[in-house]
C-alpha cells in the first residue's frame, strides 16, 4: 500500500511537458507494453544453486518450454505451499494440463495465457488504461538421445511483427523460436540452428527494460535465425551465436547479420559473473534507410547473499549505433535488482534502472520499479508493478512517466 501511495505522490510532482512530446513518449511505452510477454527466465533461481538453465529449460540459455524436471523444480521451489497441502499428493500437479494427460518419454508441451491490465499516466495527457492479451502461446520440444527440437506458436492481438508469421497490422499468428540441435560431449556441448534467442545479459522477465529494449536482446520478438553453440561445464556456461538475419522480415536489407554471445563464470555456488558482447551490420536501417552497425557489449552478475532471501542481479552495458552518414547513437545502459522472497512463494523486487544514450550529449534518463510476484498456485502467478521513469532531455524539460501493471499467468 505504501508503494501506491508514493506512487501517487510522484504523480503529482510530474514535470508539465508539451502535449506533444508527451504523447510521443506515451505511445513509445504503450506499444512497449503492448508487445510484452512472459520469460520463464527467473535469474533468482541461483538463490537455489541454479546458476545453469539448462536442467529446467530446453534452451540452454534459459527462458520458454520447460523440461519435465523443470516443471517439477518449478511446482517444489517456485511456488507457495500451503498447510493443508501437508502430506497430500501433488506427484501430478505440474505435469502438462496438471496431470490430466501422459506425455510419452522425451516429448515437452506447454502452454501459456497471459493478461495485462495497465494505467499509465505522462503529464498534461489523461491517463491511459488497456487491457492486453500479451501472451497466448504454445510450445512443444522433443528430445531424442542426442537430438533436440522445439518451436512455438502463438497469437499476438497487437506487436511482436518482428516474429509474425502473417502479414496483418495486428491479430497475427507469430513463433518466436523453431530450433534444432544436437549434444556431444555427454550434452555439455549442443550445436543447435534455426530461430533462437540472442545470447546476451541476463535472460530476464522484465524485457522492458532499457538493457533490453536498446540492445535489441529481449526474447518478446528480438530473435534471430543463426547457429549457436552452447557449452555448459562445472564452473563456466557459455553460448556463441552466428546471426544470418530475420528471415520473418523482408526484403533482405533489413535483416542484421554478426554474431552475439556471452561466458558465464561461476566462482562460488551462489554467484555467477559474466561478458556479453554482440556486433551486427544490416544494408539498411528501418529508421533511417542507411548502412548501419550495432554493437553492445556488458558485463552481468547474479548473487544469492548471505542473507538467504535477498539475490541481486545487475546488468551494465555499453550500446553503439553507426549509420553511414547519420550520428551515430551511443552510451551505457543498465539495472541493478534487489529480489526478497518474503515468504515461500511471494517476491518483492525493487529494481533501479539508467541509460545515457543517444547522440550528442546525452542527459541520463532513470527509472525505478517496484514489484511483487506472487506464484500461488501449481502453474499460476500473478505481478503487480509500480515504474517510475524520468526521461532525460537535452531539448526540453524531462519527462516523468508513470505506469502500474498487473498481470496474470497461467502455464498449462
């Protein structure tokens, strides 16, 4: 309650902006939220000693379909186990549709439904309310041996065009990832091709913020189609990828080709710390019709502290873009995020956001989030998010936006 009373107390301090850019900046966040959906990327999970996704995810580098094991991780460790659940028998309840059916050896499905409810509030502009269905995807895997594929589908009513499969405005059917690999080295190494997300930072569920928006490396619609190779050792976990483009846009100019990737380094059970680095050149930018390159390159960290439920994670990264005869774009971006799991179950988060980047001389723009996840029940969660964001101007005053967020996910 406190949080929603200073909330609203920031909202009356809001700096009085032109009605015009002030509608810019609302739209830009609008269609921000408008594309987002769910990660199931929790980097607090090395709270647990997972510094290594791979047990819990198909993808090796975290996020998307779950693996059996995931799935039973999730239902022990993620979510609030009530009193009379004591001695009852949930073996069943994480199971794709909770049990309802038997998945033969090997294969993995699953499904998720998400809404978004959201008021949003840019001064002299009325308040912005929309409700989104962000999220109504399915995925499915099979893994054979040393042979892995997986590919979802899904719909999305607005945004995500960068992974549509059809050609509407809005209302399109889209797959973020299709993939295949195969392991070697007693599947510590997978070489894998096709539609994937890019390797870089941390694979986080907020992919709204600004390290993930600037970088381009969200997993919303940020993939590219390449080869990767994935090593996952003892102490060390990383992933190269060769980009060849976005084969879900045409004509051929605009898609990026390079490489991304990032290394991994766990020096102590709890913590991990690591580089990121991405370099691309398409023939022409969307925006500015030129030849252009882009390149970030960060460092990243997680960290369990002594303190059992307190992990912090942070991300820094420097961000460059260079069109051929315009300014090029430049600058750092990053957060650091404090994750309290006050009760089994129940995550407080607070989460401190900068970027300095742009061309010529750039003023800082800032942000801060206040979070709570609470994963109720086997295979449902629900969010509520308070964001305040300043946005730096060198042209005209600063900008305040404000925004509460409250979603609700169900994982079939």
């Amino acid at each position: 309650m406190l949080a929603w009373i200073g909330f609203a107390k920031a909202l009356r301090r809001a700096v009085r902006v032109s009605g015009v850019r002030a509608l810019l900046v609302l739209a830009i966040c609008a269609g921000t939220l408008a594309t987002a959906r769910d990660a199931h990327a929790f980097a607090w999970m090395v709270r647990h000693g997972y510094q290594s996704c791979a047990p819990c995810h198909v993808d090796p580098s975290g996020s998307g379909i779950l693996t059996s094991y995931g799935r039973a991780i999730d239902d022990t460790l993620v979510r609030t186990h009530f009193a009379d659940e004591v001695g009852s028998d949930n073996g069943t309840s994480p199971q794709f549709l909770w049990g309802l059916t038997t998945l033969p050896d090997g294969l993995s499905l699953q499904g998720d439904v998400r809404y978004l409810r959201f008021a949003q509030k840019v001064d002299w502009v009325p308040v912005q309310t929309m409700g989104i269905w962000m999220q109504a995807d399915f995925a499915a895997a099979l893994q054979i041996k040393h042979i892995t594929a997986s590919a979802s589908l899904g719909y999305a009513d607005q945004g995500a065009l960068e992974a549509s499969l059809t050609n509407a405005p809005e209302k399109n059917l889209v797959s973020r990832t299709h993939w295949a690999g195969y392991s070697f080295l007693d599947d510590a190494l997978m070489v894998r091709a096709g539609r994937m997300n890019l390797p870089f930072g941390l694979r986080v569920f907020e992919h709204t913020l600004w390290a993930r928006a600037y970088t381009r490396t969200s997993i919303n619609a940020d993939q590219q189609y390449g080869v990767a190779a994935v090593y996952q050792g003892e102490k060390f976990r990383t992933e190269l990828m060769a980009i060849i483009g976005n084969f879900l846009i045409s004509p051929d100019a605009y898609r990026e080709r390079g490489y991304s990737g990032y290394i991994d380094w766990t020096p102590q059970p709890k913590m991990s710390l690591g580089l990121s680095s991405l370099v691309t050149y398409r023939a022409l930018d969307a925006a500015t019709l030129e030849p252009t390159w882009r390149q970030a390159h960060g460092l990243f960290g997680r960290w369990a502290t002594p303190w059992e439920p307190l992990v912090l994670q942070a991300e820094w990264d420097y961000a460059l873009e260079s069109p051929r005869y315009n300014p090029r774009s430049k600058g750092m971006i990053g957060f650091v995020t404090a994750d309290v799991e006050a009760l089994s179950g129940v995550h407080v988060m607070g989460t401190f956001e900068g970027s300095r980047y742009g061309t010529g001389e750039v003023p800082l723009s800032w942000g801060t989030w206040l979070s709570y996840q609470w994963f109720f029940l086997p295979q449902a969660d629900i969010r509520l998010d308070s964001i305040f964001q300043r946005m730096g101007s060198n042209t005209a005053a600063d900008t305040d936006v404000l925004t509460f967020l409250f979603q609700a996910h169900v994982k079939l």
